[in-house]
C-alpha cells in the first residue's frame, strides 16, 4: 500500500496506456511505432497485474511473476518483430504499413 | 455307410489351381500352366467317377436312392433365421452332373493345349478354365439355392471372361458384353424369384424345400399377385433365370454370338455345361415346379419347344459352322425344357425327367464333340465359313470319324447315344402334351437335315483352293475327340431310367415301338435330304432358297430377332425411358450439386474483399468487437 496514493490512480494510468497503445497500434503508418504501441499495451497489462497483486493480495506474489514473464515475452517479441520490420525494409525499402498488405486472398 | 467328405476336393481343386494359375501363371512357361489345369481337372474327373460308381453301384441297387450331404458349412450367418451355407450336396442329378462337367472340362482342358498353342494369354486361358470349372461344380453340387446362385452367378462372369478372350477383337468384346448382359438381366429374375421363395418359406436349404408334400409353401399360396399365385410368380421368375442362362427364346440372342470366343470354350461353357446350368436348375427344383407350380411347368415346356423349333430352322440356313452348331444347341437345350415340361412325378410318370437328363448327358458328349471337331477344322483351315471347306474327310479321319459320329448321335440314328435319349424325350411329350411332340417330332428331322448339311458340307463335296494342305490336328487333339466319339457312340446304353429318376427311386421302361420308328424315319429322312441336296456339289440349294425368297431369308437373318432387340432398346427404351432419366439426372439432380456449388463460390468471391491484407483494419475490427461484446457484457449484468 503506497501511501496518498489509490489503486484508482493506477489504474487510470494503465487504461490510458492501453488505449493510447490502441489508438497507436490503429493509426500509426511506421510499423516501428506499431511495436512501440504493442509495448505500452503489454506495459499497462504489467502495470495491472503488479497494482492487483499489490492492493488486493498484498501477501502474494503470483502478480509479479506474471509480470516477469510478460516482459521476457515482450522482449523475445520485439526481437522477432524487429526482424522482420528489417527484412520488410530490406524488401521494399520503406515500413509503412500500407504497403505491407500482400497476404490477402 | 460310405464316406462322401472327399467329394469337396472335387470344386476345390479347380478352385486352388485358378488361384494359383491366375498369380503365378505369368511366371511359369505356358505349357506348365496348361498341364497344372489339366492334370488338375483329370484329378476331379476320376474323383467324380469314382463318386458316381460309389454312389450309383456300391450302394445296393433296386432301392431308392438317398441324398448325401457329406459337406454344409456356414458360410454367412446374418441373424438367426438367415443363414447362408455352403456345401455339397450328392443326389442322382448334381453325381451325374459332376461327372458331364468334369469329363468335357476335363476334355476341353487336354484338347486346349494344342489348339491354344502359341496363343498369348495362354495361362490366363487356363485359369480362366479352371475358374469356370470350379464354379460349375459349385452350381451342381450347391446345398442350398443361394450357393446355387452365387456359383450362377461366377459361372456368368467366367463365361463372360472366356468369350472375351480376344480383347483386341471388338466383335469378341461385344459378344462378351452381350451374353453378359443378357444372362444378368435374366439373373436379376432368378434373385427376384429366390427373394419371394425364401421369403415365404423361410429357408434357401434343398434338403427343407424339395420334400414332396412339405407345407412350407402354405404361406406362398395364400399371396396372389396379378391373378397368380405367389409361388407361380416366384417359380416363373427362378425360370426366367434358367431361361437366360440356358437361352431359351426370347433371351436366346447371346448364345450364337458367344462363338467369338476360342473353340473349346464354345464346347465346354457354351455347348455341354453352362447352357445347361437353366435345365439343371429346373431339374433340381423340379419337385417345386411339379407341386407348386404345375402351370410354370407346362409353360416351360412350351418355351423349349418353340425354341428348339425356331433354332432348328435358323441353324438350316447359317453358314458359320460355329453358329450352325450354336442354334444346334439353342434346339438341344429346347428339347431337354421340353422333356422336363411334360414330366411327371415318380415312376413312369416321370419318364420325361428322366430323358431330359438323359439328353443333357448324351448331349454334352455329341455336342462337345462337335465343337472340338470343328474346333480342328477351324484350327487348321483358319475359317469359321463353309464355303472354305470341303473334301475334308481325305485330309482329317480321325476328325471325320468322330465328327460322324456325333452327326448320327445327334440325329438320333441307333445305337448312337442321342437315338435314346431323343426317343424317351419324344415318348414323353407323346404320353402328355400331343402339341409338343409334334414340333419336336418335325424338329427331329429338321436337326437331321441341318447337321448333315453341316457334315457334307465341310467333309464331302469339292475341295476349294486351300492355301496350304490341310492336316489332322496333333494327338492331344485327337484324344478327346476319340474320347467323346466313343462317348457319343456308346453313351446311350447307360440305364439312365434305373440311376437317374424324378423321384431317386429306378423304375423301369417300356420300349414305345410306335414312337422309336417314325423318330429314326424322319432322321433318316433328313439325312437322305441333305444327302441329295449337299453331297455333291450343284444348284439345287440355291434354286431352292431363291424360291422361298423372304421365308429363306428372314431365317438367314435369324428372323430379325437382334434387329427387334436393338429397335426395341436403341429406338424405344434409349430414346424414351433413357434419354429422359438421363436428363432428369444430368440436369436435376446434377444441377442441384452443381448450383450449391456456383452459389458457394460467388458468395466467396464477394466476401473475399473482407480479407485485405490491412494489418491496422484487422486490428480495428478485433478492438471494436471486443469494446462491442464488453459493453454488451456490462450491459447485460446491469451495469446502465
């Protein structure tokens, strides 16, 4: 329990995360920037967890363990999407999203 | 008690040399595959003589015979009433078959190595022989009606294998295709009929149905269909199958085209053994036909006795000696339905039974012989026709002989074997129907007149230009010939009417002098006929035929039975019952699958779009569902 400070707070800060996340993964052309929104939504599911695990079962740990995996999870993700973001470069020579749209049909 | 069990290695050993013939053959030299099927079916046939000789004289004789079924194991068992065996079966008829059967296959087998020589497919050949070998054993020797019809039914199918030999010969493939067919479309009655028999009574087993006097036909008698009874329906229908395969008229049209296939196959399936499957059929269930169904009776023996007329007429006038020789049958088989149609039950009574039976026996030796005399014409002149022959007999004696001998057998000329049996058969008709023996009695002759024609015409009159000379066929050629002539000569004397009666119990004949010497007079007659008209070479058949002008020739034509056949199912049934179905199918029921299928794909051509490859509207799509499917949660457990 952190003092002056509700789980309110909290969580007003991770569901602004996440739908920033959101609204980036939906608007944002550069696919790099899609990644970085893809991490502040995997961030504000930490941010979640972490607070949950604080205020409601503060003689438990089981909420930063998840935290720990979903950070080794974003890493190992971020390592695989970058790879392809250089390849898709490498390709076309340019990581708008629009011009990624060949797997249709 | 004598102990019948080896008996089953009769069919059997056809059977495993047909398995291993038809795996195997293509290994071995050609001739091992011939003499492993002959030597096979020599083994059969002394077995099935010494069943016969068991069966006929070591028993005391005087007495009844008793049927035997040493074998009947369960073959299908599907419920508790039905239940399917198989067996053999030993009465006087299925021992005298096995030992027809055997002898001509066995005669067919050891002639076939010489005149197949060098053929290719030899060995496909001889298992094809020993498959129709093994299936005809299983057809007289059948416990119960089904075994009867599954053996039938390999029967057709070996002989359909056989007469399509020559695949390469397109007339031999429609030959092949025809008799199958038209025996099949016969067969599908002999099921009908089997279906409603079985039905009724509640069992296919010979020993149940064949009791006389037995009271499981009650229930079939109470059924009438159509103004006639169940049992005649059912009866009529087993004998249309009889019919088909014996090619009675009007389903006779298969036979003469069968010749397509290699002689000894004509001799052994389509002269001595298969075609005589439909009389054996009513043979055996000739208790049934007699009690139950005594009209089908008569009926049957008014198809024999147009058949064999009609036949007689169209064999005069054919040119093919093969064909002469089929419609020759065609009128053979006829007098045997004819024998079997005016029969009685038990004693005297039953002196047609007998003499049909007689005749099947006599038969099968003098018509094989034909056959497989014709068979060594054929293989050394390389023609089926008669104008390429004549003045044979200088060039081929033993050939002359034998095929002499089957000439007069089959006339009915004493004391050669056809003389018996034809003058039981027409003291039969005598005693019972006057009609019929009357068509039989001019038929007599005119069988006479055709097979002397036949006879004069291949071995006397003047020898046409023969490209190289003609010889005698090889030994093994020439042994069965001797054989069956000797047969044909002697068969006559076997005392059929003490071994092989209607009700299995000997009686004894009375000579019928009025019948013997009209029927040897109008052979004779027939033979002095064609003595006059073909011994010589002259005019006088030509002037003869040009004066009957149409009757010569629509009998030429075989009375234009193929040519109605075809109208009937090209013009009629093609056009009006085929070609409508087959648009009903093509476009309703086809079209129905057809447009499930066109629909599908339109609709996935216009919702494909959805797909776009669009990584961020995906995204949007899923994130707007999920708010749509929370908001829908939230509001559905209160939360306004």
């Amino acid at each position: 329990m952190i003092q002056g400070i509700s789980i309110y707070h909290f969580l007003i800060v991770s569901t602004l995360m996440f739908f920033i996340g959101i609204a980036g993964f939906i608007i944002r052309q550069n696919l790099i920037t899609i990644l970085l929104s893809v991490e502040l939504i995997l961030n504000s599911v930490v941010i979640n967890f972490l607070v949950f695990n604080r205020y409601l079962y503060p003689d438990q740990l089981q909420g930063h363990f998840f935290a720990l995996f979903i950070i080794g999870v974003a890493a190992a993700e971020a390592s695989v999407a970058i790879a392809l973001i250089i390849n898709i470069y490498r390709r076309i020579h340019n990581i708008e999203s629009d011009n990624v749209n060949e797997m249709k049909y | 008690m004598i102990n019948y069990s080896y008996t089953i290695l009769i069919p059997l050993i056809p059977l495993v040399i047909f398995v291993f013939t038809g795996l195997l053959g293509m290994k071995w030299k050609p001739l091992v595959s011939g003499i492993i099927g002959t030597v096979g079916v020599g083994i059969s046939f002394f077995l099935s003589l010494f069943t016969a000789y068991e069966y006929f004289f070591a028993t005391a004789t005087g007495s009844a015979y008793h049927t035997i079924i040493p074998v009947n194991m369960l073959w299908l068992s599907f419920t508790h009433t039905l239940q399917i065996h198989m067996g053999v079966l030993l009465d006087p008829i299925s021992v005298m078959m096995i030992v027809v059967v055997t002898t001509i296959s066995f005669m067919a087998h050891l002639y076939s190595i010489g005149y197949m020589k060098g053929e290719r497919g030899f060995q496909r050949y001889y298992s094809f022989l020993s498959l129709f070998t093994f299936s005809m054993l299983g057809v007289v020797l059948a416990t119960n009606i089904f075994q009867i019809y599954i053996f039938w039914e390999l029967v057709g199918a070996s002989s359909f294998l056989l007469i399509g030999f020559y695949y390469d010969k397109p007339s031999a493939v429609a030959a092949a295709k025809k008799a199958f067919i038209v025996t099949r479309f016969a067969d599908l009655g002999f099921l009908i009929g089997i279906l409603i028999l079985s039905y009724y009574t509640g069992t296919f087993d010979f020993s149940k149905l064949l009791q006389p006097g037995t009271h499981l036909f009650a229930g079939l008698a109470g059924v009438s269909f159509l103004g006639l009874s169940g049992i005649t329906w059912a009866m009529a229908l087993i004998f249309m199958g009889a019919a088909g395969k014996s090619a009675m008229f009007p389903l006779h049209i298969w036979l003469p085209d069968a010749m397509e296939g290699p002689t000894p196959v004509s001799a052994l399936i389509h002269a001595a053994t298969m075609v005589v499957a439909g009389v054996f059929l009513v043979a055996r269930l000739f208790p049934i036909y007699h009690f139950q169904a005594p009209d089908v009776l008569i009926f049957i023996g008014y198809v024999g006795g147009f058949t064999s007329l009609i036949a007689a007429i169209i064999a005069m006038t054919q040119f093919d000696i093969k064909r002469v020789l089929a419609y020759s049958t065609l009128s053979q088989i006829g007098y045997m339905m004819v024998a079997l149609g005016v029969s009685g039950y038990g004693g005297e009574a039953g002196l047609g039974y007998m003499a049909s039976m007689f005749h099947l026996f006599t038969h099968a030796m003098f018509k094989a012989l034909l056959f497989l005399g014709a068979g060594s014409i054929i293989h050394t002149i390389h023609s089926n026709f008669m104008k390429d022959m004549g003045g044979l007999r200088k060039y081929m004696p033993i050939t002359h002989f034998t095929f002499l001998a089957a000439c007069l057998a089959i006339s009915g000329i004493p004391p050669f074997a056809g003389f018996f049996s034809k003058d039981e058969i027409l003291a039969a008709a005598f005693e019972s129907n006057k009609l019929l023996f009357y068509v039989e009695y001019i038929t007599a002759g005119l069988t006479s007149f055709y097979i002397f024609r036949l006879y004069f015409n291949i071995f006397w009159g003047k020898d046409p230009e023969y490209k190289h000379k003609p010889h005698e066929a090889p030994l093994n050629m020439t042994i069965p010939l001797i054989f069956l002539g000797l047969g044909s000569t002697f068969g006559g004397f076997v005392p059929f009417h003490k071994l092989v009666t209607s009700d299995m119990k000997p009686f004894t004949t009375v000579t019928h002098w009025g019948i013997m010497l009209p029927s040897v007079g109008i052979g004779l007659l027939g033979l002095a006929v064609a003595w006059v008209l073909y011994k010589k070479e002259n005019d006088l058949p030509d002037k003869i035929s040009k004066k009957l002008g149409i009757l010569y020739t629509s009998t030429y034509h075989k009375f234009y039975i193929d040519e109605i056949y075809l109208f009937v199912t090209k013009k009629i049934i093609f056009n009006y019952i085929a070609r409508p179905i087959a648009w009903f199918d093509h476009n309703i029921v086809d079209g129905f699958m057809i447009g499930v299928g066109t629909v599908t794909v339109k609709i996935s051509y216009k919702i494909k779009k959805f797909q776009s490859g669009e990584l961020q509207q995906y995204a949007f799509v899923f994130v707007a569902g999920v708010i749509m499917l929370a908001l829908f949660i939230l509001y559905s457990l209160g939360y306004h």
